[in-house]
C-alpha cells in the first residue's frame, strides 16, 4: 500500500492491500486491492464572494 502526499483518509475506509492512493486525493470509501485511487473534487470559483468580516 501506498497513500501520497497531502490524503486524508475520511474513517472508517480500508485501503485494500498492494493499493495506491493518488497525492492529494481526499477518500471516503474503501478502496479495491491493487488499484490507484485518485479522488478530487472539480474545481470551482464562486464570483462576488465577499470574506466574512470578524465582529469586534
């Protein structure tokens, strides 16, 4: 088993022996013996997003 760099791993999952989880990818299911697992989200951009200001 490999887990590259920057995973988190959402429990309960099981990494399934020999697998490989792509860097960066976030997995909430198990995953299969053997295969690369790569899991992200599409990026996306919200337009007139305004940060929340802190209240004193």
């Amino acid at each position: 088993m490999h887990v590259g760099s920057n995973c988190v791993l959402v429990a309960p999952v099981t990494v399934g022996a020999g697998g490989t989880v792509g860097a960066g990818s976030v997995v909430n299911k198990s995953t299969e013996a053997g295969a690369l697992t790569v899991a992200r989200a599409r990026q996306a951009s919200i337009p007139n997003w305004n940060r929340p200001k802190k209240s004193k």
